[in-house]
C-alpha cells in the first residue's frame, strides 16, 4: 500500500486508541471515522444511525463485495505504557478493534485512488463485543445485494502477519444464559420456614460436567459457570432469592439451542422440587462464524500469491464473534492475521494492535476485491 496511506492509517489508530468507547456508545468512534473517509477521499458515506459504511460504486451490474471492521473498545484499564495510551479509565482498545477499523479505512483510501472493477461496501461496525452490532449492520447485505463478504481479526499464538483459515465453522456460537430463583427468605435459625434456592442452584451446578458430557456427541458444548449470588453478608437470614450466571458455547448453533432447552428442562426440575419460582434471560448471543469454502479459498488464493504464510486452521475457535450474522445472508469467510507466536492475546492488559497488520490486511483486502 502507498507509505502515504500506511502513515494516515496508523496516525487514526493511535486516534482510534486514545479514545476508546465501549460496545453502543462509539459516538466519537464513529464521527471520527466518518470525518477521515471525508476528509482523504469521495467515497460516499451511508449514515445507518448506530452504524456507518462507505461504497465505492463502479458501475451497476458488477458484484457487490463487501469488507467488514468492527471499532468498540473493551472495559479494561490501560496498564502498558503507550505515547498514544487510552485517555479514559476501564476503557481500552485489548481486542485490536483500532487496528481493524484503521485497516479498512487504509483500503478504502486505496480503492478510492486507484479504483476497482467490483463495487465496493466498506462497512464499520459498532458493538461486536456485545454481539448487538453485527445483528443490525447485516442490513446492508439485503439493502446493497452484496455478493460476498470479508473480515479478519488479528490473533496471537500464530506467526507474525501469517493468515489463517478454515472452512466451515471458524468460531463457537454462545450465548450468556441468566437463572433467577426466587422461594422465600426465613430467619437463619429456622431455615425450614422458607424457600432457601441455594440447594437447588447447587444441584444445577454439580450436574453440568455430566450434563453437557452426555451431548459430546452431538458436537462440542461447553457450559461455564460465570457467577453465583445467593443472599447477602446477613448471617441472621436465609436467603430467597438467587442467580446462576453461565456461558452456553456449541460449535454449531443447532448444538447451542439443544443445549439451552436441556438446561432449561433441568432447571425447571429443580425448581419444581424445591417449590421455587423461575425466570431465564439471555444476552451477547453470538451466532457460529460460518465461512463459505469458496470465499475461504479465495483467502488462501491471495496469501499465497502474496507470499503470506498461510495456516490451515484444524478446528475452529471457541472465542465467538458476531460476524456469523453476515454470512447466513451472504457468501463469505473471516479469517485471523498473527500477531505473533509469543505475542500477548487479545483481552489481557499487555496487549496492543500491531501497526505493521495495517498492511497485511490491506493487501489482502485488495486482492480478495479482485476476485
């Protein structure tokens, strides 16, 4: 890409890194961005509201390709020291979302100068973390026919600027599953004179390693036991309410919502036995990132000619991303840059996006909007 471009791109990162915004609040975010794709080319900018992309029109009839960056940050402390260091307190950019949404507008700079023979959608997305972004950018699929769609996510414990992928499912479907109890409270020393759920509550927890070992089968689940709260520092009462808090994982959506109903039929047992009343909630419901054997070949087409290492992926992450939304209304694939082997991972205080990734995904995007 041109050095010009590179040197803008990662200035707006350091920008991007010293102001970060959590998942639906990228006000700044998203104005910022928006102001440099005006300010440094005549790409039109379609203004969603939450969200925003640019497209490069060639000519009606060409195929609709389009490239994805999500920008939120994460609730964390900055603790490396950084000439371009976070700003704010419990806000930093420990996923690389920076780097992302500077890759993309670095592309978009090199289409709008050298132009392209696809239409091109660069599309930024606000709260990925959440997994409430992607549900409502996957709009533009329908409202711009795209053809076909690509992302990546920069990834430690792979070499430096190497490219992995895989076909099929890359990343696990989750979903965090709330269970509210409520009996009711009695005087510690007559605990028999209420409805403790404590009992209950810790039944449904001993029984998950064999519950969700019997569904092995039936593809990988995972159930993690988040959070516990039951009464409070009283010790002169036994508590009537309680919550489990637990993380639900598949590799494959199906697998996800068996999981969910089995739990449910457990829990409800369990509240029947103790004569408890019961409430389910859910939330960052991500779906499987699923790509497409054909875009995925594409990536591997272009690394290739590139000269990038390319890594043939052996199975699919149990991290979850909301990218999944795209490609069940779309062809397309998403696929991991390296940060390097011993590089520290994304969700850790010692982690920072890479610059030199800026490039590495530029050259790919560029030679995957060829195809």
């Amino acid at each position: 890409m041109e050095s010009k471009n590179f040197e803008l791109a990662k200035r707006l990162r350091h920008e991007l890194h010293q102001h970060p915004e959590l998942s639906n609040e990228e006000v700044w975010t998203k104005k910022h961005l928006i102001d440099f794709l005006k300010s440094n080319t005549e790409l039109e900018i379609v203004d969603k509201g939450n969200w925003f992309y640019a497209a490069y029109r060639a000519k009606e009839g060409e195929r609709n390709v389009a490239f994805r960056a999500d920008y939120d940050a994460l609730p964390m402390d900055e603790v490396i020291d950084l000439p371009y260091g976070s700003k704010f307190p419990r806000k930093a950019h420990k996923c690389g979302h920076d780097g992302h949404a500077a890759t993309l507008a670095a592309f978009a700079l090199e289409i709008d100068q050298k132009g392209a023979d696809r239409n091109i959608f660069f599309l930024f997305q606000p709260a990925e973390e959440t997994a409430d972004g992607a549900i409502q950018c996957a709009d533009l699929i329908k409202e711009e026919n795209i053809d076909e769609i690509f992302g990546y996510h920069n990834m430690s414990g792979q070499p430096f600027q190497s490219v992995a992928v895989i076909d099929g499912t890359a990343q696990f479907a989750s979903k965090g599953m709330t269970i509210s109890m409520k009996g009711t409270p009695a005087h510690a020393s007559s605990p028999e004179d209420g409805v403790n759920p404590s009992f209950a509550i810790a039944n449904i927890i001993n029984e998950l390693p064999e519950f969700t070992g019997a569904m092995k089968g039936q593809g990988r689940v995972f159930c993690t036991v988040i959070c516990v709260s039951i009464g409070s520092k009283a010790f002169g009462i036994s508590p009537g309410e309680g919550e489990l808090l637990l993380t639900l994982r598949a590799l494959h959506e199906e697998n996800l919502h068996e999981l969910q109903k089995n739990l449910e039929n457990l829990v409800e047992v369990q509240a029947k036995r103790y004569g408890l009343s019961l409430n389910f909630s859910y939330t960052d419901e991500f779906p499987e990132t699923f790509n497409h054997k054909e875009s995925s070949d594409k990536v591997r087409q272009i690394a290739t000619a590139t000269g990038m290492q390319l890594i043939e992926m052996k199975e699919a992450l149990r991290i979850s991303e909301d990218y999944g939304h795209y490609t069940k209304l779309t062809k397309g694939a998403y696929f991991y840059l390296g940060n390097g082997e011993d590089y520290p991972h994304i969700h850790t205080s010692g982690f920072d996006f890479r610059d030199e990734l800026i490039e590495t995904g530029v050259e790919l995007f560029k030679g995957l909007a060829e195809l």
